[in-house]
C-alpha cells in the first residue's frame, strides 16, 4: 500500500520524490490529504506541450516560498526532460531554495527518465489497490 508520508520522511529539499505510478493508480489524494494535515500548499501541474513556461514559473517560485510542488505525467513531455534535470540539479547545495520546498515528480514506469533525476530521488511506487471504485474515481 502506497504510504506518502513515508517518503515525505526521508525527503528533503534536495532530493526530488519520484512517484512511479501502475496503470490505475493515482497518488494526488494522498499526497493532497496529507499536504493539508502538514499544513503545506500543494501545487500541481500536468506537464505537457506548451507548459515548460509555467513549469519554470512554478518551478521558481514554490522552491523560494517552501510550497510542494507536484509535476504530472513526467514521463509524458520527453522533450523537456533536459529542462527537468536541470532544475533537479538547482536543489542540491543551494541556500536560496526554502528547505520546507519539496518537489512530486509523478510518472508511470519509462526509460526516458534521466538517471541523475531517478538516482537523486526519493522512489516511491504507487500500486492499483484493487478497489474498482477507486480506480474508477482515479481515472
């Protein structure tokens, strides 16, 4: 069973959550609900053709003002996966993002991924639970 506030304790600003999602499966609820308990605005983004712009916009702001910041359907948008692995490499030994920042990547299962963003991450998988209703309300 996928647990959220597991990887979120062993997260820091530094280090990317990589959500590794099973067709079916969708961690936004939980990752939301807990937001909320921690008291953390969440934002969320689809990444896709023509939201590199807002990525970054989003990107810069939610590290400077401590928000989580969630980037959906990673593995979705290859061409600016070079982009992504440049601002994961901005987190590491820089004073100027706010330790509270925590950055979601979520993404089904792709080779694409580079591998300095999946061995700087935090892994999490997120498995079908089984529950046709839930996957219902996921899809």
């Amino acid at each position: 069973m996928f647990n959220f506030e597991e990887g979120y304790k062993n997260s820091t600003k530094e280090n990317p959550i990589l959500l590794i999602t099973a067709p079916g499966s969708d961690p936004v609820n939980e990752v939301k609900t807990f937001a909320y308990k921690e008291g953390k605005e969440l934002r969320m983004l689809s990444l896709g053709q023509g939201q590199d712009k807002n990525a970054i916009t989003n990107f810069n702001r939610c590290s400077e003002e401590g928000f989580w910041l969630m980037f959906q359907n990673t593995h979705l948008y290859l061409s600016w996966l070079e982009e992504l692995e440049s601002l994961v490499a901005k987190l590491v030994d820089n004073n100027e993002i706010n330790s509270e920042f925590r950055l979601l990547l979520v993404t089904a299962e792709s080779t694409a991924l580079p591998s300095s963003i999946i061995q700087n991450s935090i892994k999490m998988t997120v498995e079908n639970t089984g529950d046709i209703k839930q996957m219902l309300l996921n899809s």
